[in-house]
C-alpha cells in the first residue's frame, strides 16, 4: 500500500527551549556530533532537531544519505552558514560553490590533486615529514613533551601550502614576513562558535589581520600563477597544483579568473588542512596506548625505508598497508569530519518505503556519515577497540540497509583531497613509528575532544625515544585473530 511520505513536523526529536531549541543540548552534549549519537539512539536513525529559527533533520538512514550526496549539485548544496564562512574568508572555491562554478572547479582539483601530480609532488610532502620528524627527535634529545596536535597543524599547513602554491613555508623558519595563514584558521574557528555574525557588521583587530594575511597570500598566489602561466605557455608539462590550473586554462576550460585562482587554492589549504591533522593526531593518540601496533609498523618500515629514515619514493608507500590501516582505524574512532550539513535546492522527497521523508527547501540535513561503523559490530567487531588490522583482510559485502561509514563522504562532491590527505598521515605514522617509540604524556590532563572544522584532539602530548631497531619483516598480527573489514566506501 503507498502511504504518504513524513514530513519533517511527524517526525520525534528531542525537547527544547523557547528560542534556543536544542541549541544547549549541543553545549552540554561535548562535542557537536556526541550529542547528535545519543538522540540517534534515543529517536531512531531519522529525527528532527531545533535550532534558533529552524528545524533541522538529523540521519544515517542509508536510503536518505545515498539520496542527498549523490544528488548534487542540482537538487542539494552545503550548508549554507559553513559555506558562507568561507567565502567570507576570501576562500570562494570548490568547497563553497555550487551549480556549473563547482563543476568547473571540480574539473580543475581532480586533475590537481591527481595521483600523476601527487606523485611529483612528494619530494614536497618527504620535506615537511622529515622537518617535522627531525623537530621531534630534537625534542625527544631534550626529553620534551610534544603537543602533538599543534606540530601536526603547521607540518599539513606547510604540505598544503607547497604542494597547492609552490610555497615552503618551513624555509622561513615562521620569520615575521611569511605568511600568516594560521590566523586565517583561528579566525575561521572563532567564526564558526560565534552566535552573532559581528564581522559582518564592525571589523575587530584579529578580523583586521586575518584581512591582511588574506590579501598577502592572495598577492602571492598570484605571482605563483602568473609564473606557472608562462611555463605552460612555453610548453611546459604541469606538475604541481598550480601548473595544473593554469594548463587548464589554457586547454580551452573557462578562463579562471583571479578569484577563482585565490578561491580554488584556499579552499584546498582549508579544507585540507585541519581534517589531515586530526586524522595524524589521533593516529599517533591510539599507538601511543598501542605499543603492539607502533612495532608492527616499524617491521614494515624497516623493510621499506632507507637509511635517511625515510620512502625513497612515492611507489613505497604501498608497501607500507599497516600503516595506512592504523590511519583508517584511526579516522573510524575519530571521524574528522563525523556529520555534513546539506540543504535541499527545492521541496523533495528522499528515502524510500518507510523512510520517505518531504523535506520543503532549504531544509537543513545534518548526514551522520560515519555513524555506521561506530556501532555496527557485523561489519566492525568490537566497534569500540582499536583494531588496525581489520583493514588488511578483504572487505566484506555490505548488507544494502546497513548504515554507511563514509568519512571523506559519497557521490560527486566526496572529497577530492583523500588520497594526500592519507598520503600526509601515513608518512608521519610510518616515520615517527620508525625512528621512536611513543609514550603518552597526559601531564597537561586526559585527552578530549573538540570539533571546529574537524574533530580535534585536546591535550594530545606525547614523549618519543630512540626506537629499537626492528628486523625488516611484516611479524605477527600484534593481538587476536583478524577481526572483519570495515570498508571505507562510497556506497553510490
Ligand atoms: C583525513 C583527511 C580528510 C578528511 C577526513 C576529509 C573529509 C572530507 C569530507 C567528509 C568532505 C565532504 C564530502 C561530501 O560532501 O561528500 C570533504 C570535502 C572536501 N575536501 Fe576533504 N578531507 C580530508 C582531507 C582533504 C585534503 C588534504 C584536501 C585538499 C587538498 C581536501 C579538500 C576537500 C575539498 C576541496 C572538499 C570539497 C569537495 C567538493 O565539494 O566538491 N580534503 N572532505
């Protein structure tokens, strides 16, 4: 029989208060998506959720999330308010734009961020491996603690910025003068926890210096541009980020304007960034309390690695599997990005058989796309556990209703930065494992977690030793038997 689709108003959801809403279950919830987990729990994989002004849809009900990612960018857009931030920063680029703009740049990053330029951009990747792996061994020499978070924030800062820009901003040293894009990302940050929109009203001073540090970047992006324009046109081969826009350019695509070139560069610095980072921190969280697995990365480093401490080359990495899995372990406990906002273009229907759900336009959906794997025990045994190795066996058919785990997200906007942003946190696993053993420091207090962009670690410290040297072979699995894969998917 075909009943009606629910409407947002039918469906249950937690209580509020006048004119807040559940704004201050999300404050007492920790963080953000925590908050969003228990009510799943308590209302279903679908429920609806007030905020100052508008009701929202929560879900990891598979048919809706297999619905809105594919459908973009016709029927579905971000999140506005995210978007708007960054457009607002100077960042107008692949991750804010819509419609024909998105998929021009689309176009423009895919081919940037191709295997073929990451390849030629790895020299650029081992340089800010090695600094940052060389600053810690010097702090390891002294017997410091290491804030991990804070190390691993400047090293994919500085990858972004060479493999985007063509810039080393490790050769400064932070010399006054260079740029200063992490004001950028504080002033991103306090935006986003802000409950009144201020700067768009009156610039305060740290709105004033993240202007100027936009505007110097923007300077130099455009030089950087204008060089890689005229190698192209004298027939050069592309070979980075820049190279690849401006050969773009010239194969006829739409010229890209002087914002579109800023744009597009920012936005992968952006939104690059903080996810990469969080993603290496809380890999190197879960080996500090796993010693077993740092040895087992360090027998299939010893195998791999020359005497620098270091891949020769891009094609090791792939000899490198239990390094990556520790990263994709890590990513399933500590989702950087646990939820994405979208919003219907226009009145619609998603889901399908009882899920059928009418959602009238601009309706805010916050997809919990990573919540399948914390909690579906079939596909991920001992949801709970660190358990690196679950990736080394095959990946198991997924059932067609099992919520979907995926954390770069799904469908035609899914993230364009996943294999160097793997790439970037591999290598720190698999050097860091390789030249120290790692101990957590919690003198600073137990580790947490707060979400801004990203799900970052909070008191993250940790103390490094010379590490033993490890005979060059792949050992025992460090505990238990293999448990079942958890494939990180695009299920569209
Ligand atoms: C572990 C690291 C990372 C994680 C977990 C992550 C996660 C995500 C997620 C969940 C999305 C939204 C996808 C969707 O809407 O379906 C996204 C989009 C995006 N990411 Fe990443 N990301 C990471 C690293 C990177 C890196 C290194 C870059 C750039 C070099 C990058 C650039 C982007 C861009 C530009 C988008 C927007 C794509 C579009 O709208 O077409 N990300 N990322």
């Amino acid at each position: 029989m075909h009943t009606d689709p629910s409407t947002v108003v039918d469906l249950d959801g937690p209580r509020g208060l006048p004119g807040l809403g559940n704004l201050l279950g999300f404050a007492r919830g920790g963080t953000p998506h925590r908050a969003l987990y228990r009510w799943h729990e308590r209302y279903g994989p679908t429920y609806r959720m007030r905020l100052p002004g508008v009701t929202a849809v929560v879900t990891s009900a598979p048919a809706i999330i297999r619905t809105v990612l594919r459908d973009r960018p016709e029927m579905f857009r971000r999140g506005q308010f995210v978007s708007d931030l960054i457009d607002e920063l100077g960042g107008y680029g692949l991750f804010s734009a819509e419609g024909e703009d998105w998929r021009r740049l689309r176009r423009v990053a895919t081919r940037g961020l191709s295997t073929r330029y990451l390849r030629q951009s790895f020299g650029t990747i081992l340089r800010s491996a090695g600094r940052l792996t060389d600053r810690w061994g010097a702090a390891a020499a002294r017997g410091e603690r290491i804030d991990v978070l804070e190390d691993l924030t400047r090293y994919t800062l500085e990858v972004a910025v060479g493999v985007t820009m063509n810039h080393d901003l490790g050769a400064s040293g932070g010399a006054d003068g260079d740029l200063r894009l992490p004001l950028v990302f504080e002033t991103l940050r306090r935006r986003l926890n802000s409950p009144v929109p201020y700067w768009r009203y009156v610039r305060l001073p740290a709105d004033r210096r993240a202007d100027a540090a936009i505007a110097q970047a923007r300077a130099l992006i455009l030089d950087r541009y204008a060089e890689a324009r005229d190698l192209m046109a004298a027939g050069g081969e592309p070979h980075d980020y820049l190279t690849a826009l401006a050969k773009a350019d010239g194969d006829g695509e739409d010229p890209l304007g002087e914002d579109d070139v800023v744009g597009s560069v920012l936005t992968m610095i952006v939104a690059g960034e903080e996810p990469t980072a969080a993603a290496a921190a809380w890999a190197l969280h879960y080996l500090a309390t796993h010693p077993e697995a740092q040895q087992r990365v360090r027998a299939e480093t010893a195998a791999v690695f020359g005497p620098d401490g270091a891949p020769g080359d891009f094609s090791m990495l792939a000899r490198l599997p239990f390094a990556e899995a520790v990263v994709h372990e890590a990513i399933r406990l500590r989702p950087p990005s646990p939820f994405v906002i979208m919003q219907p273009l226009a009145d619609t229907t998603v889901g399908d058989g009882d899920t059928r759900l009418h959602l009238e336009r601009g309706t805010p959906i916050f997809v919990l796309q990573t919540y399948g794997s914390a909690t579906d025990a079939a596909r991920y045994p001992e949801p709970g556990a660190f358990r690196p190795q679950r990736w080394l066996a095959p990946n198991p058919e997924a059932e067609s209703n099992a919520q979907p785990y995926v954390p770069f997200g799904s469908g035609p906007r899914f993230c364009p930065g996943r294999q160097l942003g793997l790439l970037e946190a591999t290598l720190i696993v698999a050097m860091t494992c390789h030249a120290y053993t790692i101990e957590p420091d919690s003198s600073a207090g137990p580790v947490g977690e707060r979400e801004t962009f990203a799900l970052l670690p909070t008191n993250l410290g940790v103390r490094l030793r010379p590490a033993p040297r490890e005979p060059a072979s792949a050992g025992p699995l460090p505990s238990g038997p293999a448990a079942g894969p958890s494939p990180d998917g695009n299920p569209l």
